[in-house]
C-alpha cells in the first residue's frame, strides 16, 4: 500500500482538483465505507446526498456533479475508472499467476505454445492445441484436443474447454467455467430419449470475459459464438447455437435456450431467461428476473414474466398494488347500482 | 466431410425423395442458416413459412409435411432424427478420448476395472471403486471411494463424483458437475445452526444424462434417485431425497427442493423451481420460471410464479394487459354512477 | 448398520418414551417411507395426519404433540435433532478423507501446514498459503497464494480458493465452488467495456458451510463477507464486495448483487434474486423466486417480483385469481349502467 497527496492523485488520472493539495490519501473506499484518510468516488448521480455524510478525505466526482461540498473533489469525466486508476496505483495486483510449464501439468501431441505461455500445476492440455504468446493457463484446467486459443488469455484453475474450442486473445475465462459441453439435444424415439449428435465447436472471440461456473455449450453443428468485448457473469447457461453480439453484458445466474441470437450493446439482467429461437435486437436491455418468450426489436427495455416494455410493465405493477381495494370497491358498487336499480324501478 | 447425393441421403435415412437424386449436398445447416449446397430440415411445423426464403438444396421434411415447394424434399417419420444421421455421417464425430489408464492418475486400493476402461490424466478413484467395461474417466474427474459405475459409461472432466454413488450403464456426465454433495441440513439449536448428517447416496440409473455444472446432493439417509433415461440440462439443482421418474427432462437452472418426487416423461422448462415435499405427477409440463408451490397431478401443464394450470394462468396474464386501462374505467364509472344519483336523488 | 431398543434410543436422545421399550428398530426413515422396523420422526405439525398411515415402529415427536396414537412415541424438544442422534448412531458416517499429504499433491513455497493437516491428490496449494491443524483439502482442489485457512475446515474436491482469501475454522465448502473469482465490474470507455481491477478479498468466518458450484467474487477493494454460521446452499451467487450477517441461511440458485447487506438469522430462500447496494434487515424471510428490488426492513417476510410483504401480496395472488371473472362482470356491470341509464333518461 502506498500513500498519495491530492496533487499526485489528481495528476494520475488527469483530474481538476478542488480543494488542498497536500492533503495525503492513505486509503480507498466506497462512499458509505470510507474512514478518514480515504479518498472515494461518486459515479451513480444517486448517491450524491451520501456526500455530506461520508468520512471520505476526497471524492472524485463527475465533471457534471453539482452538489456542494466542503470535501476536496477531483473532477474527471469518468469517476469509476479514475478511481479504478488510484486504486490500482496504491494497491498493485500483486495477484502471482504460474511461470512457465510446470512439471505436473500433461501436455499432450503436437501441442504448439507460443512465447512466454505458462502452464500451471495439474493442468491438462490435449493433442494438437495451438496457444498464443503470453496466454496462461492455470492449475487443473484441462483443455480438449484441437482448441486454438490466442495470445495473452487468462484461464483460471479447473476450467474445462472441451475440443475444437476456439478462443481468442486477452480473453479471461473465470474458474469452474465449462465451454463446449454437449447442447442439450434429444429426439423422442418410441418413448425414450435418443441422443442428437452435437458436433459443433464453441468460439469466444477477442476480449470477452467469462465468469465462474459458467457453462457454454457447443452446437449441435456449426459454432455457439460469443463476440469480441462480450462480459458474461457468474452461472450463466448459454445454450447450443446462440450467439451473443459484440459488446453485450450478461448478469448472473442468466440463461439463453437453443439458437437464440442476441444483439450488441445488450444488457441481460441476472437471472433472466430468454427462450430458444428468438432474437434480441441491438442495445435492448432485459430487466432482472424477466422471461422472454419473443423476439425483442432494437433499443427496447423489458422486465417481468413474461417479459414487456418497462413502461407498460411498470403500469401493470402498479395496478397490481391496487387490485385487492379494487376488487372490494368494485364489489360495493355492484352491490349500490343493485339496490339502487330496485329502489328505483 | 463427406459429400452425399440425395439419393444416398434417402437411403441413409430410409425416407422417401421427392426431387433429383442426383443433386449434391456438401454441408448440412439450420433452415435460417443454410447456404446453397447444404440439406437442412423442418421438425417444427411453425418454421414451415421459413422453406421459401431457405438457401437449402433439399430439406428433410415430416412425412405429415404439407406445404408446397420446389426445393427437394426427403420425407421421413422423424426429421430430426433423420438429419442427425446425415450429420453424424457428414460430420464423423471425431471426439477423441483417453485409452487405458494415464500414468499420472491416482487409482486407490481394491478398485475393480472391467474391460477397456480409460482413466484420463490427473483423474482420482478412490478405495474400492468398481468402474464397468468400456467406461472412460476423463482427466481431473473424481470419484469417491465405495462408488459404483456401470458400463459405457462417459464421466468428463472435472467432474466430482463423492463417495458410494451407484451410476448406471451408458450415463453421460459433463464437466464441472457435482454428484453427492451433502443435502443442505440444518437444525436451529440455541440460536445457530447444527448440521444434520447426510450419510445417505445418489443413484443415477442407466441412460442418465446430466449437464454440466450440476449439483444433485447425497440422501440425508437412503437415495437421491434419478431414474432410468432421463436428460437433465447444465446449472440443475437437485436436492437431497428427490426422486426423479424414467425420461423426464429437466432444463436448465431449474432447481428441485428436498424430498419432492418427480414423475416418469415429465417435462421442467428452464429456470423453474419445484418447493420440497411435494409431487409431480407422469406426464406434467412445467413452464418456465414457473414455481411450483404444491403436489401436481398428472398430465398436467402448469405455468407461472404461483405456478398454476396453463389455461387459467393464460387469461390471468392477458388480465393483467388490460389492467391499467381497466382501473381508469372503473374509477370513471364510479365517477358517473355516484354523479348521476346525486343528480337523480 | 446397528439395531437398537427403543429404550436404547429414549435414552441416547434424552427422550421421553411413551410405549414399549424392548420394540427392537432396524432402520432409520421418512414418515411416508418408513416400513415395518423402522423410526420415524415427526418436526413439522403439519405432517401430524401421516402418523395414521405410516408403516413405522416408532416416532420420535416433539413434547408439544397432540394428537393421539397407537404407535411407540419418544418425546423430545427438537425431534430433527434427536432423529439425526438416532441416524448417526445406526448408520456411523464412514466417510473416508485423505490423511497426509498425497505424493501427488504440490504444495508452493513458505507454505505453513498446522498438525494432522490432510492435502488430497492432485490438489495444488500455492505459495505462503497458512493452514490451521486438522483442516483437510481433498483431491483436486486449488488454494490460491497467500490465502489463510483456520483448523478443522473441509474443503471438498475441485473447490477454487484464489488469492489471499481468508477462510475460517470449521468451515465445510463443497465441491466444484469457486471462491474469490474477480468481482464483475468494468467501466465504458469508448464503447467497449474497461476491466475495473478486483484487488479486494473473500472473507468467510468459522462455521459457515458452502454448497457445491457456488460462486463467491471477491471485492472490488476491500473484502466480500460472509459471516459466522451462515449457511449456503448449492449454486449460489455471491457478488462483489456483499456482506452476509451471522447464521443466515441462503438457500439454492439464489443471486446478491454487489455490494448489498444482507442482515443475520435472514433466510434467502431458493432462487431468489437481490439487487445490487441495498440492505436486508436481520431476521427478514425472503420468498422463493423472489425479486427484492430495495432494502427491507429487519424482521420482514417478503416474496414476489418485485417484491413485496407477505401479506400484501398474498392478497395480490388471490386478486389475480378473480381477474379473467371480473373483467366480464365489470364489462357487465358498465352494459347495465349504460343501459339503464339511457332507458331512465
């Protein structure tokens, strides 16, 4: 851990500093956490009233944020990665990754690995895999025979990659994580399940990350294909022959059936569920929890099960909210309209 | 890859041609994907519109099929089954896997090994495992010691397989699943929680197949059992003492609770969630994310969080669409009953 | 497997017994499976009505059962408990752990291992890893650098414990979970997502239980905690930087978002999702399936999506029941207001 003045800080991530520079920074926090000494930050417009009561010693804020305070502030365009930066700088990742092949790892036939590739303990790679330059693999990941895998990727400990996988380079795939297990794919013959061949690959492309205990299967033919800059969170399932565009972000515990195509720029909150056969257009975003049963056009935001467009969605909760008085209300005025009409007639 | 004429295609899949038999296929793909050259097929009737614009050289189509077309068509009782066969004959599945026992294996005392058994690199048996003939262990699988298997069965990496589980004949296990795991109890003594032994097994029957990324938990005493032929999907939870019947389903992210019994042909679409103690019926379906709170009986199909049967939850939902309108009209017609008996009175 | 008198069992649980005490018990069963031979136990009133229909010999029952009976009963507080007494004791749990260190392990520098430690085969421990006297790593399993482990603590096969976590005594984690995986946080620059770098820990105190294919990240900074006795069930995800309070209870496939608070004695149960940066009280009860969108106050019982408490959301469900009849009677009602309107006017 280091300390940093103000001065430094602000220089670091190419800030405007407000307030004292020689004011020394001894820690990093979030707003609610910061002790004195710490320097925090403020990205979400909604957690500005948590300023005045923060122990924080600075805060980087937005260029935009309008709030006063008496507290020293760095102005940044991007609050979250200026603060990415600091805490990088005071606390280095000093996270030690395998050097080199490690005796115990199996290394399989005709396996080529390019310069600087490490291999860590109890690891398995298969014949005829192709791994880039600077790429490690860690303890106990196994990788299927015939899987290219590019430069500078990051496998963490007891990932599985099946064969014929192809993966691209700078792509960090968390542990427990499974790519290119079988699709789930069955015919019924005369009352049991029969097994369909599934004799397709799966191909990761450039930049994407991938969580842990995350399963991806392969097609049944063909490719299951994640695209360049893709994030995928912890337990996901992605289903054989889906694709996933550039750039999209997956949440938790989310899951995509069979051949379902989603978009670029999309966000899939956790633990949503989109049906096999559907497509999801480009900068959609599908709330927590939603269920979608059909294909979704471009620049559309949906939530609830079964998944519609958050304006309509937010009018069904509501009423939601109102229906037990309704329904007494609704009761009442039967009853008035009844008596009424035979007073009346 | 092969290339076939029509004409050995039909014959291949005993169907029957309608078009040039002649005609070469070089690939095989999805009705959406194919390109020129390529056979595909039509299982689903609801992707019938979809021929027309197909880049298909031929389609294999339901005898029961009625739609007209130009393209050549194979008429077969099972397309999906029949195109498998055309792809396994295209595509050799060329998967290669371990032969004999690897070197750095651990193998414990007292294990029996049939016929033609492979043990993959860095795999664990433990004390008096029996492994049938033909089953292969692939690299870092675990098995725990007193755990029977049975033959031509497929155990793939990384796979834990905890102590005295009894797995069947042709079982297919994906990696990172977990079998045995101790069931999730606890009793509450003076404030926290103590654990209850789980000294019971799994049974997984012949003709299982289970995803990757699955946890099924050990018996508190007695069996979890999963019976005969039944497919179970990547990210399942099953817990301890569930019973699941022969050739049911199970998609992905779907969890069952403790002690419920789950029927034969049974279907659980993804991400749905059985509470314990409770029974499925043969034959039920249910939804996705749907949550099953109570007993089902059989040939039922039930949807939604309560779950409840298909055709009344059906017009709950559409309900739910007209909601918001529905409770402006009403307040309106509240309004004009109260105005026009002040008016009348 | 022993038999034992029911005085032998009166007496080995502390109990009260009401019949025979030479009746000889053979097995140990569920109240619905139990055959001729066995005791039962009885915890939950709700299953009072099978008593007439079980096969057993002998019930263990809590002090405050009323209804009456034929059947040998042996009275105690907590018949979970005492029930879980009698099961150890007829079935001793002969699980097998490894004892030494296994040659095939490896085991990194400055590695400090307290007495009796076990280290299974293939497991991999890294550098300046410290591990308290009694705590057993079996076959396959990954402890990180730098990570601290307490006495007594199982870790099952195939677990990932990365970096510098801190795992307390007594601890069990069941196989295939990933602890310390980088928390999901990137930043949008130019259209691509950023990594935020994740340099926080995972902390988890003594006595907690983990499931198997869990994921727990680790912070962004600072540590995710998981605090003393809390207890976690299979396929869990535990997102960056959360807090989970003492002896709660997080039942399967549930979901925290980053940096939410969750209280103790709280029950999450299955399949639940909590967003992310709020705080769930102590003693709260979170439905199955629920969708807990802001904080909750302490001793609430909520469920639904979104969430809701209990008792307004029951009413909720019961209204949607009603909804498809009540459109008709409203549209009704609206034709005979209009109706009798136009005739009176």
């Amino acid at each position: 851990m280091k300390t940093l003045t103000l001065e430094e800080i602000s220089r670091l991530v190419d800030g405007k500093l407000e307030g004292d520079p020689s004011v020394v920074i001894k820690g990093a926090s979030g707003i609610k956490e910061a002790q004195e000494g710490d320097i925090t930050f403020l990205a979400n417009p909604k957690y500005e009233p948590l300023i005045d009561g923060s122990m924080a010693s600075a805060i980087i804020a937005s260029n935009a944020m309008q709030r006063a305070t008496t507290k020293p502030l760095i102005r940044v365009e991007n609050p979250s990665l200026a603060f990415s930066k600091v805490v990088s700088h005071m606390f280095p990742d000093d996270k030690k990754f395998p050097k080199g092949i490690h005796t115990s790892a199996v290394i399989g036939q005709n396996v080529k690995l390019g310069k600087d590739v490490a291999v860590g303990p109890q690891a398995v790679i298969e014949d005829d895999v192709e791994i880039g330059d600077k790429t490690v693999i860690c303890a106990g990941a196994f990788i299927g025979h015939a899987t290219k895998i590019g430069d500078a990727t990051l496998i963490y400990q007891n990932v599985t990659i099946r064969e014929k996988a192809q993966i691209g380079s700078r792509v960090i795939i968390h542990s427990g994580t499974v790519i290119g297990s079988d699709g789930f794919g069955f015919t019924k013959v005369n009352g049991t399940y029969q097994k369909i061949p599934q004799t397709g690959i799966v191909v990761v492309e450039d930049d994407v990350e991938i969580g842990a205990c995350v399963a991806i299967d392969r097609a049944r033919f063909g490719r299951t294909l994640i695209k360049r800059g893709t994030k995928i969170d912890n337990l996901v399932q992605i289903a054989h022959n889906v694709i996933v565009g550039e750039n999209s972000i997956i949440i938790a515990q989310t899951g995509i059936s069979g051949s379902s195509v989603i978009g670029k720029n999309v966000i899939l909150a956790g633990q949503c569920g989109i049906v096999g056969h559907v497509e999801i257009g480009d900068n959609v975003i599908v709330g927590a929890q939603a269920g979608v049963t059909k294909s979704v056009p471009k620049n559309t935001f949906i939530v609830g099960s079964p998944a519609r467009p958050h304006n309509i969605a937010k009018k069904i909760i509501a009423a939601w909210e109102k229906l037990p008085q309704f329904l007494k209300e609704f009761a009442e005025l039967k009853e008035e309209v009844k008596n009424w009409k035979s007073k009346k007639q």
